[in-house]
C-alpha cells in the first residue's frame, strides 16, 4: 500500500499545474476530441435506431437510407 501511494504521489507532483491556462493547441485537441466523439456518438444513435426499424419494418428502412447515401453498418 505504502508503495502505491508513493508513486502515486510521485506522479502527482510532475503534472502541470490545474490554475494554467490551456494552450492553443490544448484547445484544439480537446475540441477536435469532442468533435470525433459528438459523431461518433451520432452513428451509434443512428445505427442503434436503425436496428429497431428494421427489426420493425423490415428493410424498407434500409432500402430508403441507401436512396440518400447511408450504408448499413454491420
């Protein structure tokens, strides 16, 4: 335990400082981080979804999404 905790605080004492302002850089990865994730996120709603309707309608659904460029996702 004691050993855990001295590394734990080993490593604690070379991050930087949380009261830093983030860099440039820092902020365009975290909002290009937030971008990948808000699409991804999107294509699992839409493919979750996508499984409902077909398990409901068929693959009408599917055949309609194909029309406007969709592609089922296996």
């Amino acid at each position: 335990m004691l050993e855990w905790w001295s590394t734990c605080s080993r490593s604690l004492k070379c991050d930087p400082p949380f009261d830093k302002e983030p860099s440039r850089e820092e902020i365009k990865l975290a909002e290009r981080i937030a971008s990948i994730l808000k699409d991804f996120e999107a294509s699992q709603l839409e493919v979750y979804l996508g499984f409902k309707l077909t398990k409901t309608n068929g693959w009408k659904w599917w055949k309609n999404k194909k029309k406007i460029g969709i592609r089922k996702m296996n």
